[in-house]
C-alpha cells in the first residue's frame, strides 16, 4: 500500500494521519531518540500523540487538513465506473460518460427512467458530474 493512503493512528485511539504525516514525524523523533523502534512499531504500539506530533511535526494539522480538501476536491471530479453503481434511482442529471474510448454528455432518468438517454450504441463505461466553473 502506498504510505500516500496508508494511515497511521493516534495514541488513544482519538484517529489517525496520513502516513507521511508521521514520515515526517519520525524523522524529528528518531533524532532525538534513535531509530531502535521502527516507525511502525510505534503504529503497532498505538501511534503517537497530539503533543507528540506537535513538537516531531508542528505543520502536521495544517498539512493533513490541506491534504484532505484536495482529497474531497479530486473526488468531485473522478470518473465513477458503472460497476460501482449507477446514479441515485429517481433522479434527473446530466453527466459526462465515457465507453473508454470517447466521452460525451448524456441524461440520467430523463422521462422518469432509471436509465442512460441517447447513448447510442456506445456502451457506458464510466460516469462523472459536469462541473462548471463558479462565476465570480
């Protein structure tokens, strides 16, 4: 697992922080104590704590608070593949789609059917919200 998703818990149990999070931590920590105990040993044992990463790390909230809106941002743009499910039953939306190959705009539940409109005879493989920039 890449240490970009993997996570690394809290003392406590009050969480956890991205394991480059606590990359960076070990670096401060394992030169002032050593590196004796492997940084995921101290996973193993329970993590570290608030107090602990704001002296190892004091950039550490900003960061991993920076890191999660750009998370959600990415998600609102990722294309959705049909084989984890289709848009919610009931609703109207136009979205971008894709075969693989070509994307194009295309209706969800236009006329009330749980179903693609003018799709041809293109085989929908990916969906995604259109999202138009703000206007100022």
């Amino acid at each position: 697992m890449s240490s970009r998703r993997k996570e690394f818990p809290l003392l406590g149990g009050i969480g956890s922080i991205p394991w480059w999070i606590a990359e960076q931590a070990y670096i401060n920590y394992a030169g002032k104590y050593g590196s004796g105990q492997s940084l995921e040993r101290l996973a193993d044992r329970g993590g570290f704590g608030v107090e602990e990463l704001d002296v190892f790390y004091p950039n550490w909230r900003e960061e991993g608070s920076l890191i999660k809106q750009l998370q959600a941002e990415l998600e609102k743009h990722r294309w959705i593949p049909v084989s984890e499910g289709l848009p919610e039953k009931g609703s109207t939306k136009c979205y971008a789609v894709t075969d693989g190959k070509d994307w194009w705009e295309t209706w969800w539940g236009l006329g009330g059917d749980d179903e693609w409109e003018y799709h041809n005879d293109y085989t929908i493989t990916h969906y995604k919200d259109i999202i138009l920039p703000e206007s100022d």
